[in-house]
C-alpha cells in the first residue's frame, strides 16, 4: 500500500500504480485532494470495498477491469447484507456459493435447501425436454425439528445455450409470519364457534343461562386464544352515553363501579377509544393522563373499540403489570376478536328481546283474532237480559257471563301492552303465618305501580314489613337509611338502574340479600352477570308465579349469616 497524503480535504483519489508517474502530476494531486495510492489490483479492490472515493485514476488498459470489479463488489455487499439466506447449488446437490445469512442456517436447514434445489434442477430439466420454452422457478416450505418455518424460492440458472448449469435459492425464515397467521385463524375458528349456537340447547335455556353461556365462550376464547388474564368489556348505553361493564376478569369491583362515558376527555382511556372508535395501545400507564387506575399492579395497556355494522357498541380493555406488554400483533389480533365480542352480544340482546317481542305479536294476534266473538256475545247477552225483564236469577247469571267476557278480552289486551306483567300473582286478604317471612323488613323497588302493589300485598299478607321505591334513586337513599332484610329491585328504572340499588345494598351491609327481577330477560347494562360476581342471591325472570317469588325470598333469608 502506497502512502496516503498527510492533507486533510474533502476530495478523495485512489491512485493505482504508475498511473501518476509523473512527478509534477503527482505533487498537484497531493496539493488538491487527499490521494492514497496502491501498486497492485488486488489492493485497489481491497481499498475499495473498505473505502469510498470521489475519483480513481488508473492506466486505460486497468481501468474497464476494475470498475467490473467495483459494481461486482457492491453487488456482493448487497447480497451479504439482506436478511435472507442466498445460495447456488449444482445439480449434485453441492454448495458453489452462499451469503452469509444462509451460512448462518443450521445443517438441518441448509441439508433442505440442496434438497430443494436438486428437485428444481430434475424439475426444470423435464420442462425442458418437453419443448417448455421458459422454466420457472418453484417454491417450497417446510418446518424443521426446532418447528421453525422456511420458504425456499428455486430458480434454475441457464447458460446462454440455455442449458442447466445450476440452480439459485432464495431462503427465509418465516417462523414469525407463520406464527401470526395460525393465531390469527385460531381466532377465527374461535370466534366462529363462539357465535355458533344449538338451537336445541338454546330453546331449553332461560334468558340468564343463555347469557352465562355465551359469557363462558368469550372467558374461554379470551383467556386460551389471546393469553390474556385481566381484561374488562364495557357496552355503550346510547340514552345515557355511559359505559356499562358486562363481562371482566382480574378488574377489581371498585374499578368497574367506576362511572365513564364515552368522551375523549376525564373519561380514561375507554371513554376516549369508545368516542374517537380507534384502538389505543398504553405502553406504560405512569407516563399516560388518559389512564385511569384499573388491575392492581397495571403497568400497560390495550383498549379496542366494539364495532358492529361500522357503529361503536363498547370497549374491551386488557391490561398487564408488564410494561409495553402490548404490541401491534395484539393490537391485531384484538381487533379480529372484539367483531366475535360484539356479535355475540348483539345475539344476547336478540335473545333477551325475543320473549317480549313474541308474547306482544301472540296477544295482538289473539286479541285481532277474539274481539269480534267476544262483543258478539256481550251483545247477544244484552239483548237477552232485556227479554227477560222479571226473572232475576236468569238476568243475573248472564250478567255473570258478560262479565267473564269482558275479563277475557281485557286480560288479552293486557299482552298486548310492551310493559312486563306479573302473571299468576293474586291479591291475598287474608295473612298467612310463616315464621320465615313474618317480621322481615323488606325494600320492594319497581317503576310499575301494578307490579309493586301486587307483590307487596303479597308479602304483607304472609307478615312482612314492605317499604316500596318506583326509581333506584329513591331506593338508594331508603337504603342509607335503615336496615332492610331483602332488597327486591326491578333492574330497568328511571334515575338508578337495579345493578346500582344492588351495589347500595351490598355497600351497606355485605350480608344483606338481594333479588333482581326482570322483564322476559330484558337487561340492557347486563346487571345481573356483574351482580352475580358480587353476591346476588336470585334472579325473577317476569312473568312469575308467587310460589316462585316466595320461594326465592326464603332461599335468600335463610341463606344470611347469622
């Protein structure tokens, strides 16, 4: 290696050999630029390759091979440096060249390789003898001892008498890719079986155990599928705008109680993805304003949007006491999932609208169906009560029977009103003794005046202190009050819904049972699976029986920790 001027510029020369023999050349060179100088070809390539220069001066008859050589040498940098592994393989099967990534493969993997590249070239020569004119390369995978994956693109190489001299691959580890792919469909499957329902199975269930059914299934996927153990799935009430917590795992009650809306700002990280209806990905909760306190322990997080039909129904958040414990992949495969989610709830709501929506279409049609024979008959009654003016006892047993008809028809108009109604409970004069009952102090919460009425005679009549509330607010504030044995809520009402009149009860006194009723199902916010984590006693599906509702209160009673 020559000697490399002391100067330091900016314009850099490679000079080689004699190229600047002459020695005023040489001096002027040295004045301008910063020169190093080589005496063989071999130093120029190495120099060059190490190095770069802004000019190269060399005699003529060297200078068409060397800057050959120099596009050649960028050509094998190139290659050297791609993360896949590149090969040229004979059609023994022998290795002629490899860059350094397949060089790094193991011997399994490189032994597949040649493998492949063996297959090509046979491959390729059939194609050829059949008069195919152009021979393509083949593509194969393949998934080693360790389960990694690769992919392998084989190309034969022809010379320019078109024949096969030996064959190129390309090779790449796509273990990760792979990976990706089956959980992707893993949740897809899981998701589909979510959503997949017997119709036997479902038509034997009550609207709670269809519910519990499909909680179970998104717990299951959850858990099994995305690995992840705390997680809480929010719905969106559209009247109030406020996010209601339905299913959740690790989250501890106090945090679930927590009001939010969906709004951008004070409402957390749920409240801001269920308004904007994009994802949003924590890495670490200290460094975030949005977070608002959730797992014990939290360090990051992972909020998704529930979107059905392009509209936001809620929000599903997971958390972990990892820092940056979500990444993109999660982002991903929570989103596919959160569809499942939001479909199987949507399925909930049907289900728990199908009673109400099918007892209403039965009355009308019997009440189409009855109305005209009933007023025939009422008529036909009258007519007959004034032909038989002075006989009493016949005037009064038709009186009797007109009266039977307008109580058919009026009872068959009551189904077809949208409200629930209590079917089989009876007004009871008379007080009956039952030393379970007798004495209780028990608050009645419902918005229908018949219903509360009703069952508070009831419980009066078996010796019951009954006090009534027709809105949770009210029954809250009864219930910070004074003590109550049993609480009985109704769970849709004005002000307080009956999840709320249950956690004042429980907040209160842990040991104070409670009992929700509900309309064929109907439970917007999904009270009672939250209820149910908490310490519900029963659940009344309207319409019920007394005997129902008695039983249920003296289960709860008796079930109270002395």
């Amino acid at each position: 290696m020559g000697k490399t001027s002391n100067s330091v510029k900016s314009f850099r020369v490679l000079v080689l050999g004699a190229a600047a023999s002459d020695e005023e050349f040489h001096d002027w060179i040295d004045s301008h630029a910063c020169v190093s100088h080589v005496d063989t070809f071999e130093e120029a390539l190495q120099t060059l390759r190490s190095e770069s220069f802004d000019l190269v001066i060399s005699r003529a008859a060297d200078f068409i091979p060397l800057q050959g050589v120099h596009s050649t040498s960028q050509a094998a940098a190139i290659i050297d440096s791609v993360s896949q592994g590149v090969c040229i393989v004979r059609q023994t099967g022998d290795l002629d060249w490899a860059n350094p990534t397949f060089l790094s493969f193991s011997d399994e993997v490189r032994d597949k390789v040649r493998e492949c590249c063996v297959e090509t070239s046979s491959w390729a020569q059939e194609q050829s003898q059949s008069g195919s004119d152009k021979v393509r390369g083949r593509r194969f995978s393949f998934t080693t001892s360790a389960n990694e994956r690769y992919e392998v693109t084989a190309t034969p190489v022809v010379d320019i008498h078109q024949r096969l001299t030996q064959v190129a691959a390309v090779v790449g580890n796509v273990t990760n890719a792979g990976r990706l792919q089956d959980q992707i469909e893993a949740i897809d499957r899981a998701g589909r079986e979510m959503l997949s329902l017997d119709t036997e199975q479902v038509a034997r269930l009550n609207p709670q155990e269809r519910l519990s059914l499909l909680e179970q299934k998104v717990l299951r996927c959850t858990q099994e599928l995305l690995h992840f153990d705390n997680f809480e799935i929010r719905i969106l009430d559209r009247q109030t705008n406020r996010l209601e917590p339905v299913l959740f795992s690790g989250t501890p009650s106090s945090c679930t109680n927590t009001e939010l809306f969906a709004e951008a700002e004070g409402n957390g990280i749920c409240g801001y993805v269920a308004s904007r209806g994009r994802s949003y990905i924590c890495p670490n909760v200290a460094d975030d304003p949005r977070y608002v306190t959730g797992v014990n322990g939290a360090q990051s997080s992972l909020t998704v949007p529930l979107t059905l039909h392009d509209q936001v129904i809620g929000v599903a958040n997971f958390e972990s006491t990892k820092v940056a414990a979500f990444n993109e992949d999660d982002r991903q495969f929570v989103e596919i999932f959160q569809r499942y989610i939001a479909l199987a709830l949507h399925i909930f709501e049907l289900l728990a609208s199908e009673r109400q929506t099918t007892v209403g279409q039965v009355g009308s049609n019997m009440m189409g169906e009855i109305t005209a024979p009933v007023n025939d008959i009422l008529t036909d009654i009258e007519n007959l009560v004034e032909d038989y003016i002075g006989h009493d006892d016949l005037r009064h047993r038709l009186r009797a029977i007109s009266e039977n008809a307008v109580r058919i028809r009026e009872t068959v108009k009551e189904l077809t009103v949208a409200k629930p109604s209590i079917v089989g409970l009876r007004r009871h004069a008379a007080r009956r003794r039952d030393p379970i009952l007798e004495g209780r102090r028990i608050l009645l919460v419902d918005d229908e005046d018949v219903i509360r009425e009703t069952v508070r005679d009831v419980l009066t009549g078996y010796g019951c202190d009954v006090r009534t509330a027709s809105d949770g607010g009210t029954a809250i504030k009864l219930i910070g009050e004074g003590k109550f044995d049993l609480v009985l809520s109704d769970i849709k009402m004005p002000v307080k819904n009956g999840y709320e009149v249950f956690a004042a009860a429980k907040n209160e006194n842990p040991n104070t049972p409670v009992i929700l009723t509900t309309g064929f199902g109907y439970d917007p916010n999904h009270s009672i699976i939250r209820a149910r984590r908490e310490g519900l006693s029963a659940v009344l599906f309207k319409p019920f029986k007394v005997d129902q509702l008695l039983g249920e209160i003296r289960s709860a009673l008796k079930s109270v920790k002395s």
